[in-house]
C-alpha cells in the first residue's frame, strides 16, 4: 500500500507543469519551454531536476530505496505521460537527471560532465542527450 501511495504522489509531481505555471510560453496552445534567454532555460532545467528529486526524497523517506525507485521511476512516467493532456510539454530527461543526483549524485556528476563533452563535440542536444543516457546506464550497471 505505501508504494502505491508513493507511485501515485511521484506521480504527480511529476505531471504538474510548475514551470509552465510559472513563466512558460504558449504556442498554439501547447507550453514551450526550450526557447528563450538562457536563464528561462537553465531555470526550465531545475525545476524539472527539483521535480524528480523531491518525489525521490518522499519515496526515499516514506519507503527507503525501493520507494525512492518506485518515485524515481513514476515521476518519469508522470512527465512523460501526464492525466491531463494539457500538461503534456516534452520529455522527461531532466526529472530523470534529477531522481538520479538523490539516488546517486556521483553518476550524475558523471553524466553533466558526458553530456557537456559530447554537446562541445557534436553540437547537437538530441545526441548529446542519447550519449548521456547511454553512458549513465552503462556506468550504473
């Protein structure tokens, strides 16, 4: 009963669009959040990472480890996949970053480091992203 309840919290923080609410843009109606001055960005880029780590930190508390990868895997799914079609906005690579810095900040310094590489050698955000990704899992196993 406690995961569900931590599957179903992680959940929804993860679906809740905080910086949508907060300063995002609307085109045709959808909430874009990639596209202006650097500090919307980088304010984009941790408020998802607080996203998923405090749904991590509740499982973490409610549930000890497995709880914490019960939310770290929901607040994943809520982002990805949200109730309410509205608050669907994009992916969820840095809710995932962010679950990961609470379940292993080693890695994930790791993975930053990865990703600034491959992103200075490629210039290419959806294959710096794919590197990372790949990497982390490797290193992780």
């Amino acid at each position: 009963m406690r995961a569900l309840i931590i599957a179903l919290v992680a959940y929804g923080i993860g679906m809740f669009p905080f910086y949508g609410w907060w300063v995002g843009r609307r085109i045709n109606g959808k909430v874009i959040m990639h596209t202006g001055p650097l500090q919307d960005v980088v304010l984009w880029v941790v408020l998802e990472m607080t996203k998923g780590a405090l749904a991590v930190l509740i499982g973490l508390v409610m549930g000890g480890w497995f709880g914490a990868s019960v939310a770290a895997l929901m607040v994943v799914v809520g982002r990805l996949y949200p109730v309410v079609p509205a608050f669907r906005s994009g992916g969820g690579t840095a809710v995932a970053a962010g679950a990961l810095f609470v379940l292993s900040p080693m890695l994930i310094v790791v993975g930053i480091l990865i990703y600034l590489v491959s992103l200075l050698l490629t210039r290419y955000l959806g294959i710096s992203t794919l590197l990372t990704t790949v990497a982390v899992m490797i290193l992780s196993v």
